[in-house]
C-alpha cells in the first residue's frame, strides 16, 4: 500500500498563511501622458534652447540705423557733389545721408577720428596720416577714385620738385588735402615751411587766378581743382606749363599711396594738341572711410552707391576700375572684402532692403535654434519611454534581489522578512502613476511579483542546527 506522503507541517503552515494573506488593492493612476516625465525629459533641451537663443540676441547686429552722416569736403568739390548724389541712392532704401560740409580730407579724417563728432563715414585722400600712425577704429571701404596732383608753374621747364626750391607756391588751403600732399613731397625735397620757399594758403580758381595774375610762381592742384577742363584752361594760358614728374615712378614707389599717372599726348584738347607731349604725374586715391562701427547692411549700400557713380569710364580711370579695395592706409573692413568677393547677400538680393534687414536677424535666431531644437525633439520620445520604464525596471532589480535570497533556502523568520519586501514592492507599485501606453508592463510587473512571492512561499526553510538533536530524540 502506497503510504501517504508527509508534509512538512512549517511549510504547510506557510503556504495556508501565503493564501490567505489579502490581495493589496489597486490604487494606480492611469494616465494618456505622464507630464512630469515628459517635462523632466524635455525641460534640458528647452533650457538649451532658451540659452542658444540668448546668445543668438547678444549677438545679433541691430537693426541698421535710418540715418548716416557723410563728411564730404567744401560745398561745391568732388567729394560734396559725389556725397550728394550718394544720398539720392541710400534714398531709395529709406536711408537719409546727412552731408556735412567741411575744408576737405584732413577735416574728414579728423571728425572721423573724434567719437563725438557724430560722423559715420567721409573722404579722405591718400597721404592723410602720419607715418607710423595707426587708425584702430577706422575701416576703408574701398578707394573710390584717383585725386592726381597737378603742378602748374611759370618761368624755365621744370621737371622735379626741388628746383621749385625759393620761389612762391599756392599748395592749397589749411585742412585740405592739397595741402597735406604738398607739405609731404616738398619736405621729400627739402623745401620746408618756414625757409626761403614761399607756401601760400591759396587752392581752387583762387590759386590758378593767382598763377595767371604772376603772384605765385606755381601752384598745387589736386581734386576738382585738377580735373581735365581746369587742366586744359591753365594750359591755354600763355606762358604756364603744366609739370612733368620725371621722378613720378620713384614717387610711386615710395611713397605706397601714390600712383603714377600718364596723359597721353592730346588729351585735354585735340585740335590745339594739350598737351604736346604726354605728361606724367602722380595720384594718391581717394578711400571712403567709416568707423568699425558701421552696420554691414549699411556699408553694402554705401559701396553700391560708389559703384554707381565712381564705376564710369574717364580721362583718369578705366570703366569699373573703381570702387576697388586697394589697401593703403587704412584696412579694408571686413564686410567691404566680403561684398567685393560675392557681392550682396541672397536676402538683400531679392528682398527691399528693410525686409531683408529684418530676415537677416531673424535667421540668426532661428538657424541656430532649429539646429539644436529638432533633433532635441527627436530625442524626447525614446527619453520619455526610457524614463517611465526606468521606474517599473528598478523594481525587477529588487525582485531579482530577493529571488537570490530566496534560492540559498532562508529560515522562516528571513523569509517572512523577505515577504514583507515583496509586499512592499507590490504596495509601491500599485500605488504608482503609468501611462496608459505601459499598462501591459505594469500588469507583467504585478505578475512577476505574484511569482516570486509564490516561489518564495514554496521554497524550503532551513531547519535549526541546534533544534536538530531535540527534534531527533522526540522521534526516538
């Protein structure tokens, strides 16, 4: 006959104790979205972003101003009426350019130079600066023309400076260019005010009236004062000779600022043949200089308003020899390399001017946060999930601790122990908030705890060394 099977009568009590124990009650919250996890997923990336758009905004360039100013030179000069015909250009743009009057290069600079003097950009002619002098806030934004000296004078040939040395010379007014230019090369040939060589403060229809009056022995002429027509008058007029350099390359070449520059035979009149014989001199340029302040959009306007004027073929320069960025005493700013190598920008191509200005900045803005902000949202999903399975994925890690503990066979007071774990794990969570999406992992959760609670019920209690021989003699 088959004897019946003995039970364990500690282990029968356990798993009698282990059914009856009541079902803890679902209490968890399920929810379509769980915000605080996807706000703790998202909040980084939205911090990056608001600090990418911060530094977009300290870094963006204002919008350009409505207004410029424009030292130009005397009313009336080259530089006054190319100024005004730059500011009918910037008009067409909504830009209003103040044209200030003043006694030429030397004046334009030195406004340029004083922050308070409320000058954006001017004209200044080569040979402004002394050597050695550094301009660290004063950019060029391309030389706009040739200003050739002309020399006029009466009496025996003259071919070089020097043998001017003692006699009377108009070489232009106080703070004008001329003036500038002359005092340099007469000093190159030792003639220095204060010597025996008369320096009258005399330039323009003043000087050439004087010349023809013999009041001056020669005069200095350069800028409108020395342009082709006032060239061909002086040269009809008996008895005045119009210089020939013979040392125009030496000037040329030491001085970098000046150009050496040829009339051709007949180019002032061909029917009286002026000048018999081709003529060479020498010709600083004429730059358009802007404090480093300048907004970019502005000085691409101001270089295509010199392109429309300065660009025309003459006696002096080729067709779209000018404007050019030739670097001579000042550096060529960074936007003029730019707009000289590419030209305008796409937006201020096919967009008025304001419009553009206002895309230009607002791209600055969104390229870089579109940068950073797409594939920060793409992130967010896999973060998100990662997140809400993190918090049913460290209860497996204590499951799995007990589980261990379980197998080594633990004594009965241990595995009521590791039971109360096991309903705290289920109490927990039961109590926790899961979106609707990780309900099947929630359910699979619950099961898993139920399984390991089952296994640890079944699981053989370890038996008492001490209570070993008393249990032996009781059977005896």
């Amino acid at each position: 006959m088959t004897q019946p099977s003995k039970r364990d009568p500690d282990t029968e009590s356990d798993v009698q104790s282990t059914r009856r124990r009541p079902q803890p009650r679902i209490v968890a919250r399920f929810v379509a979205i769980s915000w605080r996890d996807l706000a703790l997923t998202f909040g980084p990336i939205l911090l990056v972003c608001i600090a990418v758009i911060y530094l977009a905004v300290r870094l963006i360039q204002p919008a350009p101003p409505s207004t410029l100013t424009i030292a130009a030179g005397p009313k009336g000069s080259f530089f006054w009426n190319s100024a005004q015909k730059y500011k009918t250009i910037l008009a067409r743009n909504r830009v209003t350019l103040n044209v200030l009057e003043t006694q030429g290069s030397l004046d334009n600079l030195t406004r340029l130079e004083n922050p308070n003097s409320n000058v954006d950009v001017g004209f200044v002619q080569g040979g402004m600066t002394q050597p050695g002098t550094t301009h660290d806030h004063l950019e060029s934004l391309g030389s706009v023309s040739y200003v050739p000296l002309a020399v006029f004078y009466r009496g025996a040939l003259v071919t070089r400076l020097s043998e001017l040395k003692g006699k009377r010379l108009a070489i232009g007014a106080e703070g004008s260019g001329t003036r500038v230019l002359s005092l340099q090369l007469l000093k190159a040939n030792g003639i220095e005010p204060g010597g025996e060589t008369e320096l009258l403060p005399l330039s323009g229809d003043e000087a050439a009236k004087a010349l023809e009056n013999g009041d001056v022995d020669a005069v200095f002429l350069t800028g409108d004062s020395a342009q082709p027509p006032t060239m061909a008058k002086l040269l009809r007029t008996p008895g005045i000779r119009f210089m020939d350099f013979s040392q125009a390359d030496a000037y040329a070449r030491r001085f970098p600022y000046l150009t050496m520059m040829e009339f051709p035979m007949g180019a002032f009149d061909f029917a009286r043949n002026l000048p018999p014989r081709p003529v060479h001199t020498i010709a600083p340029t004429a730059e358009l200089v802007a404090r480093d302040s300048l907004h970019p959009a502005l000085s691409d306007l101001l270089i295509e308003a010199a392109r429309e004027v300065h660009s025309r073929a003459n006696l002096l320069q080729r067709a779209n020899e000018f404007p050019a960025p030739l670097v001579h005493e000042f550096r060529i700013s960074d936007n003029a390399e730019r707009y000289y190598k590419s030209g305008k920008s796409f937006l201020y191509r096919t967009l008025p001017f304001w419009v553009a200005s206002l895309a230009d900045r607002v791209l600055v803005v969104l390229v870089p946060l579109i940068v950073v902000l797409i594939p920060g949202l793409r992130l967010v999903p896999g973060l998100y999930r990662w997140r809400v399975k993190s918090r049913i994925y460290r209860w497996y890690g204590a499951l799995i601790a007990i589980e261990r503990e379980a197998i080594s066979g633990p004594e009965a007071s241990q595995r009521d122990a590791l039971l109360e774990r096991i309903d705290a794990i289920e109490t927990a969570v039961n109590r926790m908030k899961m979106p609707l999406a990780f309900a099947d992992q929630f359910y699979v959760l619950r099961e898993h705890i139920g399984f390991v609670r089952q296994r640890l019920a079944q699981a053989p209690v370890a038996s008492n060394e001490e209570d070993e021989p008393v249990t032996a003699q009781s059977h005896a």
